[in-house]
C-alpha cells in the first residue's frame, strides 16, 4: 500500500477536525502538506507537515496527489477547478458549488485528466442513518411512506463567519446542513421526481436562510420531509420513518463528531460507538398481526469509511459511493430559488 500525499487547503475546524485525524492514522494516506496563509499552526499538530504560503506553491509540488478543498462554500468551485487543472485528485467538501453548471465544468474537467473529483459527504457513514438504512433493507417498516431528516440546532443570533451569515454562493442553513440530509435522502431512495422548497429569515438582521423545509418526492410514493433549523431549543427526533408495517423513530445522535472535537483519534476502539441511552425505537406488526416494539441499537459510526473509499478510488479504481451524479441532483435542489 502506497499512502496517497495528500494537502489540505485549510487547518480550520474543518481541517484540524473532520480531515487531517484520518489523514495522519488511515495507513492509506500521507498528510503531507497544508495551505496556511498566515499562522502555521498545523505544524503544532503535526511537525512534518509541509507549510505552504500560496495556493500555487502548493500546486507545484509534484509529491502532492490529493487536495481536500475544506475552504468556505463560496471557494469551492474556483478552487477545486485550479486543483484539477493542476492535474491533482479533488476531495471537495459540500456543498460542492452554488450552483449545477459549476459542477458539470468540475466533472467535465475531472473526466478530460483523468483525475478522480469526490465529494466529502460523511454523513452517510453516521451511526444514525446508517441504522436507519438497515432497518429500511429489512422489510419490518414495509413499503415506506414518509421519512423525515432534521437538523435542528438553537443559535438565534448571528454568528462571526461571514462566509456563511452574507449573500455569497452556497450560504444559508439549507446549502450548510440541508446538503447532508437531501444527500442522506438520495443515498437512499435515488432521484427524487418532484421536490418543493420553504425557506425563512427569521433572525434579526439576517440576510440568509435559517430556516429551510424541503418535500421529496420518489418513486413508489416515497415522501421525504427535510428540515434545517436555527430555531430549535427542544431538538426533535432526527430520523422518523413511517411505512405501511411500521415506524422507526431514532434521535440524531452520531458521535463521531463530539469525539473528535474531544481529542479521540479515529483508531480508538470507541470511536463512533453512540451513547448507550441513544437507542432507536422500531414499531411494527409482524405475519401473526402482532404490535412488536423492539430498541435498535445504533451501527457503530464510521467516517473512515469515506476515507477508505477514497483510497480504493484512487489506488485501485473503485467506484465511490458518493456519485456525483447523485451530488449533481442535490445542487440542483440546493439552488433552488423558490421562497
């Protein structure tokens, strides 16, 4: 196994938490370089790193074969396009562009160098959803008729990330958190047919979205119900599934996340395990018309998953779960502009 040399072009929260962990233990991978404008202070972390000062010093490293774009939204496509051009792998975080015709030229100049564009969607290695799907793939829910997916957090004021709080491509709670679980949704169910869009400001002096609702629409009659909040100080489950057997109710209760921001690296043997109390409760009636309640215990989360699949795509040319085709539909609905 030859580790893949990979840079970051940020050491924000993104980068010191969500990459470079998995970066510096997944044997898969070398963390080799950082873009660090000002401060080096990947280098607090990690000695041997490589502290770049430009974009294009870091492009012309030829030891350099992956670039994780972990940069703010409105970045994504300008940047991604100089890293594929400079005939590097892309790792792009979501929502990969603002908007459709942005992503197509990323995936047509990906196709043209042979040069692999993935998008950054671990949370579809969450314990929760991946529960959720388990219990979908079992048939006690039986044909399922509505989901619902929350992301709800409780932050009535403004925050200092300007990137997110002004009108620039890809900002807003629903291109923020509503990328996750639309991703979630086509993970599961594919293309929806039809989808509807609510969006809301209601946070004094705000000039973005807070609050988003999205209804999709699949095949079989499938209704997929997403919300994103600002505004939730009593959070609500983050997975309900309702069929024509039963119903699935879990919390939104990953780990992985909290861990990390803890300190635990992502070789420990407790990583992505939930809390014992944060157990699913599956409802249904089985053959003998019997109401069965059972508590599902969640999937052990698995963001190294993601990294894995990255390897395997790159190394041995395996497909990636994460399609673009799919992201491609995602943008579509992200950029959406009905109010």
């Amino acid at each position: 196994m030859t580790p893949i040399k990979t840079a970051l072009l940020a050491y924000g929260l993104s980068g010191k938490i969500f990459h470079a962990p998995f970066l510096a233990t997944n044997k898969g991978f070398e963390l080799y370089a950082v873009l660090e404008r000002n401060n080096q202070k990947a280098k607090n972390d990690f000695p041997d790193v490589k502290s770049y000062a430009s974009l294009e010093e870091l492009l012309a490293d030829n030891s350099i074969e992956l670039v994780v774009v972990n940069t703010p939204n409105n970045t994504h496509f300008e940047l991604a396009k100089q890293c594929l051009q400079a005939k590097k792998h892309v790792l792009l975080e979501k929502p990969a562009t603002a908007t459709p015709e942005e992503f197509l030229e990323l995936m047509t100049i990906s196709k043209s160098i042979n040069k692999q564009l993935l998008i950054y969607q671990n949370r579809r290695w969450s314990s929760d959803i991946c529960t959720a799907k388990e219990i979908i793939k079992s048939g006690k829910l039986g044909n399922i008729v509505e989901v619902h997916l929350r992301f709800d957090r409780f932050r009535p004021t403004i925050s200092a990330k300007g990137f997110k709080e002004n009108e620039l491509p890809g900002s807003g709670i629903l291109y923020d958190l509503g990328s996750h679980l639309i991703d979630q949704a086509i993970s599961i169910f594919g293309k929806p047919k039809k989808h509807y869009i609510q969006k809301g400001m209601y946070r004094n002096g705000t000039i973005v979205d807070d609050y988003a609702f999205v209804h999709l629409l699949f095949e079989n009659q499938v209704n997929a119900f997403i919300t994103v909040s600002l505004h939730v100080l009593d959070v609500l489950p983050g997975i309900v599934i309702h069929g024509t057997k039963g119903s699935f109710i879990k919390d939104f209760c990953d780990e992985q996340e909290n861990q990390l921001m803890a300190g635990m690296a992502p070789n420990h043997p407790d990583f992505g395990l939930e809390l014992e109390n944060k157990v699913g409760k599956l409802t249904y009636v089985d053959e003998n018309n019997n109401t069965i309640v059972e508590r599902i215990p969640s999937q052990k989360g698995n963001f190294n998953g993601l990294f894995d699949e990255v390897f395997d795509c790159i190394r041995n040319g395996k497909p990636f779960s994460v399609r673009n085709e799919e992201i491609l539909e995602q943008i579509r609905i992200l950029n959406d502009r009905q109010l």
